[in-house]
C-alpha cells in the first residue's frame, strides 16, 4: 500500500465519520478519497500540503454526498458509531455529532488532528478570527449538552 494512503486512512475516515455520521457512509467517502487520489496522484510539497489536500477532498467529498439525488430520497437509520456503547467516551462522541457541520469539523480538526486556528482557518478557507468564534460557540453549545463538568 501506498505510504501516502496509509498516513492519511485514519485521518480521511475520522473525517468523514464526523461529517456524515454513519459508518457505511464515511467507509464509502473515504473509498472516494483514495480513489480519486490514485487516479490524480498530486505532488505534494510538503506534509502540512499532503494533510490539508486531503481534508479539503474529503470535505469536499461528504459535502457532494449530502448533494446526491440517493441521499436526497433516503432516509437511513442513525446508526450509532460507538456500537452502542453508552460511557462518558460515548456520551462526548454523541454530543459532537450533534453540533451543526461547521461547528463539528472546527471541534474536530483541533483537538483530533490538533490543529492550529491558522491552519484550520486555511484548510477551510475562513478567517482565523472566525475560526476562534466558532470555536468558542462549540465549545459553548457542547457544554450545554453535556453539562459543566468541570
């Protein structure tokens, strides 16, 4: 396998995991990714390059799934990810998965993949300024439904 595919499976099906929210869905996004990696083969410059080319893909590409005429007409089930598993792990992955797109990809990239306000505000093509607003609303809006725990 490829060691450009192998540093980047994980990172490409969290991604879309948190994007659509079903398993079957971010499997299928994430085969997506990769083919259209095989079949373009870009040059990377660097790795910050490799990682933000294939987060805008795969963003890219859960934003054209929720476009499709089959999602359009199909309602699936809320499958949960966790398998189930009801647990404080369980509880924060469900209350993230709640949070509006922009919201869940912002929480997402910080403190998943530990990205900075600057390079999230790259990868999604925003200010980093707004970056940090919508950080500071997801966080707040995760509070809420998780309760202050601190």
């Amino acid at each position: 396998m490829d060691a450009i595919i192998e540093r980047q499976m994980n990172m490409v099906y969290r991604i879309a995991c948190a994007q659509t929210r079903h398993t079957a869905d971010a499997e299928d996004v994430t085969q997506d990714v990769f083919g259209k990696y095989i079949k373009s083969r870009p040059h990377f410059e660097s790795l910050e390059h490799e990682k933000a080319w294939f987060v805008r893909v795969t963003m890219n590409t859960c934003r054209d799934l929720f476009k499709s005429a089959w999602k359009k007409r199909v309602e699936l089930s809320d499958e949960p990810l966790n398998g189930g598993v009801i647990n404080s792990i369980g509880d924060v992955h469900a209350a993230l998965l709640s949070l509006d797109d922009k919201s869940r990809i912002i929480i997402y990239l910080h403190y998943y993949e530990s990205a900075d306000t600057d390079t999230i505000a790259q990868l999604l093509g925003i200010s980093s300024s707004a970056v940090r607003k919508r950080l500071e609303r997801a966080r707040a809006r995760l509070r809420d439904i998780l309760g202050d725990v601190s």
